[in-house]
C-alpha cells in the first residue's frame, strides 16, 4: 500500500523527504483550476493554497498525459456548457459535434480558444510537464502489465514516472493511488 503523507509534514522548513519533484494528478489540477466553476469551493480554496505553499518550495510537475486527461476535461467540459448538456455526461460528448462547433460556430470557438489559453498557461506555468530522458514508460510492458481492476491507466502511468523520480511522491485527490506498492508517496488533498 502506497505510503500516505500529510502535506503539512512536506511543507515544514525542512521535511525528513528527500524530495525534489512532486508529480501532480489530474483530479488536482482540475480541483486547483476549476475551469467550470463544478468544484466545491471549499476544496477549491484549499487545493489552491496547499499548491501554492508545495509551488514555492519544490517543483511540482504534471505529465504528458495528465495534461492530455485534463485536455479532455475541459474538452468535454466546454462541449456540455455549450449545447446545455448536463455537466460531468461523458456520454453526451461527440467529438465530431465538437469539431463543428470550433469551425462553425464563432461563439464557441471564441470560447474554446479562451479556455485552451488558459489550460497552456497552468500547465505551462504551474505544472509543467515532467519530462523523462530516453522515456520507456509507455513501452508494451507498461500495457501487458497493467489490468486496470484497481487503478486507471492513467494514475499506472503517472505512477511509472514517479518512479523515476528521487522520492516517488503524487499529489491527487484520488484515492485509487493508495492500492500502489509502498515504494510511492502520496498526499492526499
């Protein structure tokens, strides 16, 4: 079982972890953005001053496909705003609807560019992608291995590359992170 932090321990003038990056989880980018105003406020206001603390004394890094994960979300977010779907309704979403929307339709493509602006800027300000010299992460091991019973494919790949770290530490409001093996730090928020 994953090894459960609490953020104020890490966030102490001089934490017994020897850590240098933290991974970020979708879930929290999402619960820090709150690109839709879905989010609990309360979860929101304290996701964002818990960040800022972790921002200022260490680098805290998304990945290539959390940031595709948080892509979707607002992908799908703006899509269901747009044609008055009921938010959080996967099933709703047309990725073909959506394409025409962003050509034909010059409210929604106003829209849509406002909010890619802004997912550029928090990935590329607040959680830049971590990036991993001679990256075999996403090698046919990763995928013969995984058998996603327990965990995402999403948080198996966030956990791989944290592994690659000096302390392998995520911050997320997942709990499926606490089914990992006890070589992964989490903190929860």
């Amino acid at each position: 079982m994953a090894v459960q932090i609490n953020i104020d321990d890490i966030l102490k003038p001089s934490p017994n972890y020897p850590i240098q990056n933290i991974l970020i989880d979708t879930s929290t980018i999402i619960n820090y953005e709150d690109p839709f105003g879905w989010i609990d406020p309360k979860l929101n206001e304290t996701t964002v001053r818990y960040l800022e603390k972790l921002k200022s004394q260490y680098k805290v890094n998304s990945t290539l496909l959390t940031a595709s994960e948080y892509f979707k979300h607002i992908q799908v977010g703006s899509y269901n705003i747009f044609t008055k779907t009921q938010p959080g309704y996967f099933e709703s979403y047309s990725t073909i609807e959506f394409k025409k929307l962003r050509r034909r339709n010059t409210d929604f493509a106003n829209t849509w560019n406002l909010r890619l602006k802004k997912f550029k800027i928090t990935l590329k300000k607040h959680f830049p992608p971590f990036d991993i010299e001679n990256d075999k992460i996403y090698s046919l091991n990763l995928l013969d291995n995984f058998n996603g019973a327990e965990v995402d494919f999403g948080d198996e790949v966030l956990y791989r590359y944290s592994l690659k770290t000096d302390f392998p530490l995520i911050i997320t409001s997942d709990r499926d992170f606490e089914s990992f093996p006890d070589n992964l730090h989490v903190v929860f928020i």
